[in-house]
C-alpha cells in the first residue's frame, strides 16, 4: 500500500503515471536497468558528460558497454553540445543527458541529435527532481530519467533512486526486470531506518563536517550502507546483489520527505539568487540569471583557487560546503583509465574538478555564508 503511496507522490511531482514509476534500492541500479531495456550490451556505447559520478559509468561498463565521454561546457556544467555529434559512432546506443547540480540543458537538441540517429536518451536526474526545464518536469523528455533519493539529492530516503519510463516500447522489458531485483534483508531495513533517525537527530552545523567524514570513511570500506560502498570506488565490477528492491523504510521516508519539497525549493532558488547577486557585483564567476527558470540549484557551484585552502577555512569557520565534484568521475582522484577515462582529452571537466565547491542552498539564513565569501574574496575566481 505505502508503494503505491509513494509511487503517486512522485507521479504528483512529475505529471506522469504510477504505471511509468519503478523502484530501486538506488538511482544508479534504475539506470542499469533501463540501459538493460534499451537492449545496451557488450560492445555498445553510451554517451555521458565527462563530469559525472563514477556510478554512471560503472552502471554501463556493468553490461558490458562503453562510455563515451563529452567534455562539459564551463557555464552550465553539463555536456557541451557542439561536442556531442563528434562523439556519435555507428556503436552508439544511447545519450545520457545530465541535469548538473539541479540545471537541464540543451535537453531539445540532444533529443533531436539521437532522433537524428536512431538513438535512446536518458535523463540524469540525479540532482533534478521536481526541478523544471523550460516548464515541464526535469525527466519528461527523453525516453527515461532516473533520480537518486540519497542523502544529499533534492530529497533524501537515506539512499534510494527511481525510473520514470515516457517511452512506452521500454516499460514491458523494465516489468520483466522486476523479478531479478534482490529483495532487501531485514537488517538492510534496519539499517537505513537507523541512519535516518541518526540523521534526523544527530547532524546539525556543528557535527555534520565530522560525521560526514566517518560516514565517507564507513561507506569506503563497505563497513556500513553507503552512497558509495568501496569496491564501486575500486574497479567497474559489478558488486554482488547490485540490482535491489527498495525497502519499506525508504518508501516511507520518501512519503514524509515529499511534503516539504516545494518549500525547501523556494529556499533554494532565494539562495542561489543571493549568491549570484554577490559574485556577479564582485566580477566573480557566477550562474547566469538567464539559466534560473531551468536550474533546481540543489547546490550552487563556486570556482576557487586553491580547493583545499579554501574547505578548511570554511570548516574553520563552522561551515558545510560540498565538494562535488573532487575528480571528473567524483569521488575517484587519480588515474581514472579502468572506467575508459582519458582526462588529457577532457581538459575543461578536469580543470573544473580541480576547483569547485558547493555552496548550501537548502540553509535558512546564508548570512554567514555571504560574510565568509567576503572574507575570503581573493580565494575565488
């Protein structure tokens, strides 16, 4: 009953069915199993920014295929779209559009490019849930979109992620799936109800940086349920009961977490409007007012110029910036050739993971958060 609670809560938020829904353990297994619909197999490839997570690709060398990367365009952070056609190869399958910190772009000319070539389109909308591009929900426009539902995403169910199939040729192939997914034991349950109460109660401004750091450090080494767990980090080998179910207590998590979204977004865009005033009066770096109307801003992204400098003085200062994303496949650093990643053809992604922060956009009062970027002025680009 609470599934199809949920199911509709999403479907009221997207404008879409229930019948278009389908729920994973995480946003990356609903991407595995939608590239396993559209028939992706050994040899295919998938097209994605060269600015992403490391799931993405993983979910893609998972089946076999291979990605192929697009360097981003530095002033939305998604794929540059004058790359995208020399990309395309008589193996290409599928693009995969990526909404980056909350902003659709260039969403029509992708479509049309795959059209062009017989080709899929999945959204990414990880970052972009109930987020809009030019009026109609973020993950109506391409064949499929898949969302994460993890801690920091637009809203949280501790980890947690879902399709929304618009293509209805793919839905029967994704119904069949649904008997492979792995059901989640009862100490899964307790896990991630007990991470979620931990949470509720126990993170705040001044405990977050720490438990942010052990939660990073547990997750790494598969000591605890992760975002991340370690052998995603290590290698693209598809980790032992990857295509899950979701459990009751991230469906119920996810029901009380959809009522305060349309709130929290209002926060959001008065934030980042803030923010944007601030750098552009200051002739910094700064999201252009005209890409607001599509851009959710789950968090603001800030150029600096020295990264590291500039995290601990936030830290010093009692204040939670993120670090998405520390590497062009975020959060592997070093050589990234085991997921196809060649960073010397990528400069523009490699030079931006080298010196972007993320400014909160979910805070009541960013008052402090202004005064510190006063302070530190000369540290930003």
């Amino acid at each position: 009953m609470n599934k199809v609670k949920y199911k509709q809560a999403i479907s009221n938020v997207l404008l879409c069915s229930q019948k278009q829904i389908f729920l994973y353990w995480k946003g990356r297994v609903a991407l595995y199993a939608i590239l396993k619909s559209m028939g992706v197999k050994e040899g295919d490839e998938v097209i994605l920014p060269a600015f992403t997570c490391v799931v993405v690709p993983n979910a893609i060398l998972y089946l076999g295929a291979v990605p192929v990367y697009v360097d981003i365009n530095p002033d939305n952070y998604n794929a540059d779209i004058n790359k995208l056609n020399s990309a395309i190869t008589p193996r290409t399958k599928v693009i995969i559009c990526q909404n980056t910190f909350g902003l659709s772009s260039n969403i029509e000319e992708i479509i049309k490019t795959a059209k062009q070539n017989n080709l899929y389109t999945v959204e990414d909308c990880t970052h972009g849930f109930s987020g809009n591009y030019n009026g109609k929900p973020n993950g109506s426009y391409c064949d499929a979109a898949f969302y994460s539902t993890q801690w920091n995403k637009p809203f949280s169910t501790g980890i947690g992620g879902f399709l929304v199939v618009n293509n209805e040729t793919l839905i029967d192939g994704i119904i069949k799936l649904e008997s492979e997914k792995t059901k989640p034991k009862f100490v899964d349950e307790l896990i991630i109800s007990a991470l979620i109460i931990f949470k509720r109660y126990f993170v705040n401004d001044y405990t977050q940086e720490n438990l942010t750091k052990l939660f990073r450090f547990l997750s790494k080494h598969s000591l605890i349920i992760g975002s991340s767990q370690g052998d995603e980090l290590e290698n693209p080998k598809m980790p032992s009961k990857y295509f899950k179910d979701i459990s009751s207590a991230q469906i119920n998590e996810g029901i009380k977490q959809l009522r305060h979204l349309e709130k929290l977004n209002k926060l959001r865009k008065k934030n980042a409007a803030d923010y944007t005033q601030f750098l552009k009066t200051n002739s910094k770096i700064f999201v252009s007012s005209s890409l607001f109307d599509n851009h959710l801003f789950l968090k603001y992204p800030l150029l600096v110029k020295d990264r590291d400098l500039f995290l601990k003085l936030a830290q010093k200062a009692k204040l939670n910036l993120g670090d998405w994303f520390i590497s062009p496949l975020h959060p592997v650093k070093g050589d990234l050739s085991l997921w196809g990643f060649n960073a010397e053809l990528f400069p523009t992604a490699v030079n931006v993971s080298q010196k972007i922060v993320n400014l909160p956009t979910d805070v009541k009062n960013n008052i402090k958060i202004l005064n510190f970027l006063v302070k530190y002025l000369n540290l930003i680009e």
